[in-house]
C-alpha cells in the first residue's frame, strides 16, 4: 500500500485522501485493513472465502467483525 500511496499523492488536487496519511500505519492516517486467517501469500485462496477467512476488516478506523 506505501506504493500506491506515493501514485495516489502524485495527483495532486485529484487526490481524495487528504484529510491524512496514507500507506502506513500511523495516528491520523487512512486506517482501512483486513485481518486474514491464513496467508494470502501462500495460499490466494484464503481470499476466496470472507465469511471463513477474513477475522476483521478495519474501514476508517472501525472495526467491523
């Protein structure tokens, strides 16, 4: 995500995040994460199945189970 932040921040006044960080984890900055059970790098499939694999997802720093 720190890569696609630096692109996103390359637009200028198009950029739609600007009220905080993005690309880290930090206070103040954009908190939207997943919490997976099982390693998408391993296995891409854990992605496949949500309601089995996906422990939490964070979206503006919200926490929905």
């Amino acid at each position: 995500t720190f890569d696609n932040a630096k692109v996103i921040n390359l637009s200028g006044e198009r950029n739609p995040y600007k009220a905080g960080k993005l690309g880290e984890i930090s206070e103040g900055a954009y908190a939207d994460m997943i919490l997976i059970n099982g390693n998408p790098l391993n296995d891409i499939d854990v992605i496949a199945n949500p309601a089995k694999n996906f422990v939490w997802v964070m979206k503006d720093g919200i926490i929905y189970n």
